[in-house]
C-alpha cells in the first residue's frame, strides 16, 4: 500500500515527497522500514532523512536499547516544522484553513461568495490569507494550496452555469494566487482533494482508489499507485458531464442529460424540496448505480470513495441506495473493501488536500510543476497560450 520510489538520481525531488509521506502516514517509522516500504536503498532514504531533519521537518526518536547495539531511531514529521495555507473556492464562497505539517488544522476561516468573479474572490483570498499566517507569525509559511472546480479552460465547456466559476477562463490562476499572497501557490481541481482523501481520509488504506465528489457539482478523480490521475490537461474524471440520459435535461454545457443535472448539490436543491429526500435518493439511484458500474469498469479500483459537501446524512442515503450492484469488474467474490464507502475525511479532508499540495509542491519542486505542468507552462509561455486558444 506504499508509494514506490525510484532509484535514479533525477528522481530526487519525487523521492523526498514520497519519504515525507511515507513517515507522515506511518510514523513513526525506522529509515528501514522507509526503505523497505518505497522501495528505496537505506542510503537514499538516509541522505534524504538527514537533508530533511537538517531543515527542521523531521524528529528523530531514539528508543529504548534493546540487546546489543544501538536501537534504531525512528522519525516522526516535526508538527511546527511548516505550515502551510488551503483553500477551497466554489460557486457558494471560499473556506480556508492553516495546517501543520503534519496537516492537523490550526487556523480557519470562510467566506461567504455567490459566484464571485476572480477580482472579487482574489481580495477575499488576500485577506483570509494574511488572518491566517497570523495564527502563527514566526511560522516557517511552505505556501499556498487551491482547491477550484474544473474543467479547467476548455473552450467548448467554459459556459456559465450554476456548478461552473463564471469570468474564470484564461485567468492566470497560479500567478493571481501569488500576488494576492506573497507566498508559493498551487492550484489543482479534484485532484486536490483526492490528494487530502488518501493522505488525511479513507484513501489513507487503499493505493488504487476512485474519489467522488458530490458538490455543487458532480466530480471524481482516480487515485492510481498513491497519485491523483490529471489527465493531460488537469480535467480528467470529469464525470459530472458524462451523458447518463439520453435526449435529458438540458446542461449548461450545451450537452443534454449530464449526470450532474441529477446527482449533485445543485439538483438536488433544485428538486429535493418539491418531492422530498427519500424520493430525490430513489429518482437518482439507478443514476448513480449506472455510474458506479462505469466507473468500475475503467479504472477497476479497489473501492470508490464518496465525499462531499456538508449533507453527510445524505451522502450516508445515497451510499445505503446503491446496493444491490449490477455487475462490474469490481463484482469479485475475493473483495474486502466494500464497492463504494463514505469518506472519513470529510470536507476537511478536501481543504487539508489544498495544503498538502503546497507542502508536497515546497518541498519537491519536481512534483509541484508534474501537478500543475499545463497551466504553469501557459501562464510562463505567451505563445503556448496563443497556441492554445487558436487550437
Ligand atoms: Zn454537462
């Protein structure tokens, strides 16, 4: 259930992330039992250990003697070693909280926002943001993590719509983050939260997992080998726009029948009230059952995990729907986990995600360009921007 390393020089900023998750998941943990867990030598994992305790983000324990020899010492993440900020931005407002570097949340803050345009939603980010570092003035700040729903600048999908960011196309995401905080950004979609589920969440016990995202609009993510799948452009598991009812309810992308005109906050607030809860669960079951089964059959996950905003009772209805299953790759008689199960993570799982993004992005370079390659390299590249609205 481990990340693997890898042994090349090269791969050094993937391997320093994947050792400091790796004891932050199971610590506290000996550095051969890190080696043994990502498949790295004892001297990789020691000289990424020293660099990393040599900069305050890790402690060593040393125990108690046991026969002859020294014990090992084992290495836990050093809580106040950094801090880092994530926020979540959707059509109802801005959440934002301040973590540890072990991601327990020490500091939070929200904002109300209907659909706030990226001026509006920036002024609010730089305020919530400085309150925040405040919590802890002589912290070490890694930076800043931002949890924005997708599809990211798709020409044919940017439409204005009750789950969508209105006026947020072609906006440079990561450099507006920046500048309203001072402070290193990233940005992702789902992936950050499905991030948050595996390190903080139910995710933390499966490698190969499917995140769903019941919001105010419908989305998930695949988790494969302890990574979030972006796609090559940041928008993959975008099930929300997968048509599910043929000649159905007209979509704000121009699509008919979107499985998220049915399953998502949104529908649901717009029906739930005339018919009740019970019957809004037992209208969209065979929906989302339909989904399931597809999402089986693409990904072959070990289980899909479902996560969403407030309405936990309501995601524990819709999971307690979804059986009996149709058939599925996932229909195996050797199966432990269940087919789909609720998060143990919660929304704060999702904010923890954004954060985490920034300190995996401070600490391993490498990995936070991987997770945001596309946008970064528009935003630096004129002519890739050019090149990408004429196509
Ligand atoms: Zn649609």
């Amino acid at each position: 259930m481990a990340l693997r390393g890898t042994n090349q020089e090269f791969g050094r900023p993937y391997n320093r992330r994947i050792v400091l998750e790796t004891i932050r998941l199971h610590g506290p943990v000996t550095r051969a039992d890190i080696a043994d867990r990502v498949g790295l030598t004892i001297q990789t994992v020691s000289n990424i250990v020293r660099e990393l305790e040599e900069r305050g983000f890790l402690v060593a324990h040393r125990g108690a003697p046991k026969g002859r020899g020294s014990p090992a010492e084992s290495l836990t993440v050093n809580p106040d070693g950094g801090y880092a900020v994530g926020i979540d931005i959707t059509p109802i407002g801005l959440e934002a909280v301040l973590t540890n570097l072990t991601g327990a949340i020490v500091g939070r803050e929200r904002r109300d926002l209907d659909h706030a345009d990226p001026d509006t939603a920036f002024d609010a980010i730089e305020t919530l943001v400085a309150k925040l570092v405040g919590v802890r003035p002589d912290g070490r700040m890694l930076g800043v993590g931002m949890a924005i729903p997708g599809p990211f600048d798709v020409e044919s999908m940017s439409f204005v719509g009750p789950t969508t960011m209105e006026g947020w196309t072609g906006v440079p995401l990561r450099r507006r983050l920046k500048e309203a905080t001072g402070l290193p950004s990233f940005i992702e979609g789902i992936a950050a939260s499905a991030h948050g589920e595996r390190l903080f969440g139910a995710g933390r016990d499966f490698r190969d997992f499917y995140y769903l995202y019941f919001g105010v609009g419908f989305g998930g993510c695949m988790v494969h080998d302890g990574m979030p799948l972006r796609g090559a452009f940041g928008n993959a598991g975008e099930i929300g726009h997968m048509p599910v009812v043929p000649d159905g309810d007209l979509c704000p992308c121009g699509n008919r029948g979107c499985l998220e005109r049915y399953v998502s906050i949104e529908a649901y607030e717009r029906r739930a009230p005339d018919i009740g809860d019970d019957a809004w669960v037992a209208e969209v079951t065979p929906l989302l059952r339909s989904a399931i089964v597809t999402i089986e059959n693409l990904f072959d996950p070990e289980t899909i995990i479902l996560n969403g905003l407030g309405h936990r009772s309501l995601l524990q209805k819709l999971i307690a729907a979804t059986g009996p299953f149709a058939n599925s790759v996932s229909a195996r008689t050797d199966r432990t986990a269940p087919r789909i199960l609720l998060s143990d993570g919660g929304y704060d799982a999702v904010l923890r995600g954004a954060a985490a993004l920034a300190v995996s992005g401070a600490l391993s370079p490498r990995f936070g360009v991987m997770f945001a390659e596309r946008r970064q390299r528009s935003e630096r590249d004129p002519i890739m921007l050019d090149a990408g609205r004429a196509a």
